[in-house]
C-alpha cells in the first residue's frame, strides 16, 4: 500500500502528533510512505485543509484512480477563526473519497451546526500514547506543599479558556496551577508555575506531578492534552461543551469557576479510583493499537470501492487542464 501525506511535518501541534504516529504505525505495517503528489500511490491523505484543493486536483492529475482521505479537524468557526478556512476545508471534502471525523461532535459542528463537510464518515478518536503519558515514571519535583493542577495549551485562542482558569487560581490560593504551553498574559501570582512550551517527555513528567488536569477549553472536536491527561490517570475537570464529555466519560466531572471548588473535592474524595478508571479508558479506547487499525480498515474498503468522481471534481480537472495548456502556449 502506497499513501501520499503531502504536508510538513512540525514537532508540535495535535494534528502534527498525530500525523507522525500515524506515519510509523503505517510503516511499521508494511505501508509507504510518501510526500510527493506527483508520484505512484494508492491514497492521498490530508488533515482538514493541510493540502490545499490545487494540489489534490494536481494528484487527480497524476493518479486518477487514487483515493482521497480526509481526517476532519471540527469546524473553524466553532473555535472563534474565520470562515475562510471552512471554506477551504469544504473545498477539499467535495473531492474526498472517505471522510472520517474525530469524534461524534466533530461530525455534529461540521455537518450540522456550521455545515461545512458535505459528506459523512466513520467517527475515529484521536490516539494517544501511552507509552509515554502513563502514571509511572518519573515526575518533574516542584518545590511547592501545594497539591498540583494540571492546565495544558499550545494556542493562544481565547476558546482555550485560560481567562477562566486565572481566575480559579486566583480564588484557590491553597491550590498550585502548572501552566504548560502558551499563557502569555498568566498573572503574577504564588501559586501559578508557568513552564512554558515543553516536549512530550518533559509535558508527561509534569502531568504525573499533578493530582487532577483543569480545562476550560471549548467546542474541543477530540482534545490530545485531555487524551494525554487521562493516560497518565489524571481525572479531568471540564468545561462541558464540545466533545469532552465524550472523551472523558466518567473520568472526570464538568465544571465552572463558581463550582470549581466543590468539583475539585468531589474527585479527590476518590482520586484513586478516578485515576485508575483514567487510565484504563485511554489504554480501552484511545491507545494506538486501537485507533490506527481502524484508520487502516477504512482506506482499504475505501480502496476496494470505485473512485468517488463528482460533477465539480470533473469540471475543476478540466479547468485545470485548460489552464495548464493555455500556459505552455
């Protein structure tokens, strides 16, 4: 099986995590991996509008029979961005072979809510790995008698809700915030420790420092740091909106910053059985021996089915042909 991922990889970001997981699972399963569309493969594979429409027509060009595959991100404009990239990631979808959405809610903002992909698909979590995020191993010491809470962001967006989780901070000064990733405006307060952006290894021993992970972040489509999160046997507070619930089952309890207080006893009344319930749900549902094999099963019954060829992805072929003559005259 050859599969053509025409993206760049970077060393941070959900979907570049997954990207890179996903490519080592394919080769170590015997599948090649490829990034130039202007060769022989069998499928082509973008994450939301990572490849632009121009280049999937361009790999049409040179493949007509291969598969496009599009893994579905949520809807932009759910996480407060403009249109326009919903706008490409529609674009892309009228030529995709197989849709697949990563969660049930990720289907709902993107098919109802905002309709912005035409098509349906299977619903596929994201993985997590559990290798690295588990309870054991070593911790990252904090010189502090404060029990630990766990806040995680890479972006800057106010849907991530940091706002929310100053102000919490602020009202439990008994209780250490660990900030990891990006809070540049986090106030000046004792019990707040921002670490900064930090790698995997060093993002796994703070998580296993910590008693419980804090998130207001909302309209989440599958959050990676609540996966990672619970595969370290952290239970998880949440804003209630997106496809947290989802996720976490009943690994965690929802919460607000008027009820942050009550929610936080209620799970360390029974941390213990929270955090081992945590673990198992990532190690039952999200571990990557789980969700790849599914990604796999879909291309190949996607591989075994015609080419879906629609009026529009003709018409643009075409369009594209005639521009393509028009400038070799």
């Amino acid at each position: 099986m050859k599969i053509c991922i025409p993206i760049e990889f970077r060393s941070q970001g959900g979907g570049f995590y997954f990207l890179n997981a996903f490519t080592r699972h394919l080769a170590e399963a015997g599948w090649e991996i490829l990034s130039d569309v202007k060769t022989t493969y069998d499928v082509l594979f973008t994450n939301h509008w990572m490849v632009p429409r121009s280049e999937i027509l361009r790999a049409i060009r040179f493949n007509p029979q291969l598969r496009v595959v599009q893994r579905v991100d949520g809807a932009a404009q759910d996480y407060g961005r403009s249109p326009e990239a919903d706008q490409r990631q529609r674009a892309v979808n009228l030529l995709a072979d197989l849709t697949i959405f990563q969660s049930e809610y990720c289907r709902f903002s993107t098919r109802e809510k905002y309709p912005v992909i035409l098509q349906d698909g299977p619903v596929i979590h994201n993985p997590v790995d559990i290798g690295l995020f588990n309870p054991a191993g070593h911790k990252r010491p904090f010189e502090t008698p404060k029990d630990l809470v766990a806040c995680v962001t890479w972006s800057t967006n106010p849907m991530k809700g940091a706002a929310s989780i100053y102000e919490v901070a602020s009202a439990n000064p008994t209780l250490g915030f660990v900030l990891c990733g990006k809070y540049p405006d986090a106030p000046d307060l004792p019990n707040i420790f921002p670490l900064g952006v930090l790698d995997r290894d060093e993002l796994a021993m703070v998580l296993r420092a910590c008693n419980v992970m804090l998130t207001f972040s909302r309209n989440e489509a599958c959050p990676n740091h609540v996966l990672e999160g619970l595969a370290t046997g952290l239970p998880i507070l949440y804003d209630n909106s997106g496809a947290m619930h989802e996720v976490i089952g009943d690994c965690g309890l929802p919460v607000t910053v008027a009820n942050f207080v009550d929610q936080y006893a209620k799970l360390c009344k029974q941390l213990k059985l929270y955090s081992e319930k945590a673990r198992q749900r990532a190690e039952s549902l999200f571990s990557p021996s789980v969700i790849f094999p599914k990604y796999m099963k879909f291309i190949s019954m996607t591989l075994a089915t015609p080419p879906r060829t629609t009026l529009l992805k003709r018409k643009l072929l075409v369009l594209m042909n005639h521009a393509s003559d028009f400038g070799q005259r």
